[in-house]
C-alpha cells in the first residue's frame, strides 16, 4: 500500500567548495510541511527551498511532485549599490562630478568657520569629498 509523505529540502550553497548540498525535512501532514515551509527564507546560504508531495510504496519513491518552490532573487542594480552606505558611498564616489551635494555640505559645515590659511592641511579632510559622512547627516535640512 501507498503512502503519501511531504518533503522539505533545503538547498545549501557551499562558498568553498562551490555546490549544493541537500537537507530534507519529511512530513506526513501536509499542513505542518505548509506551515514549516511557509516560515523559511532563502538566503545567500540556502538560496532554493522545495515544497516536495511523494508517493512511496514498499519504501521506494514512486511518485514525485513539486508544490512550491522559493529562490533567491538575484540582486537589481539599486538593491546592490544600496545594500549599506559604504557600498553606496563607494558608488557615489566613483562618479564623475565637479560639485556634489557632500562638498557643498561640507563647504557650509567646516569651511564657513574656518581660519585656516591652506586648504591642502584641513583639519576636517577625513569629510572632504566623503559621500559616507553626507550619508550619514539627518535628511532634514540636507539639500539632495
């Protein structure tokens, strides 16, 4: 006689060795398998997950189907220069512009006050042509 059983598998992606390995979780109620499925999130780690409906008989496979499936959403462009404010300071940087919001910051910040004679000893360099501190001033107020 056959039975009806319900399978996880969780697919883990090994950075070393680069592939897959496979850890299943089995289920003879279908809700518990939904509910367990349904609180998983794929990560870099485990970037697939598999919802699995089996028919075994005699211990063996018989039947396979597959009623859900999550993966890992590759990246957009804007999620990937957004995803911390080094990252998106970094890409801020590298463009090439003459004026950018963080000197003109900067400019009203530390150089109205300043005394200095020499700009090329700012006391305040670690500022200067820096998008992560602009990233890092309050919204409001900030011209964008």
């Amino acid at each position: 006689m056959a039975e009806i059983r319900y399978k996880i598998r969780f697919w883990n992606w090994d950075n070393e060795n680069e592939c897959y390995s496979v850890n299943t979780e089995v289920f003879t109620d279908r809700n518990a398998a939904e509910r367990r499925f349904d609180g998983c999130d794929v990560t870099a780690a485990i970037p697939f997950i598999q919802l699995l409906k089996e028919k075994v008989a005699n211990g063996c496979i018989i039947d396979e189907a597959t009623i859900k499936e999550r993966k890992q959403q590759e990246a957009t462009v804007f999620e990937a220069i957004t995803k911390d404010k080094p990252t998106l300071a970094g890409f801020l940087r590298s463009l090439p512009v003459l004026e950018a919001p963080w000197d003109d910051a900067f400019h009203k910040q530390y150089c109205a006050e300043c005394a200095a004679d020499n700009c090329d000893v700012c006391p305040n360099e670690a500022f200067r042509s820096n998008p992560e501190w602009w990233l890092s001033l309050d919204a409001e107020g900030a011209e964008l």
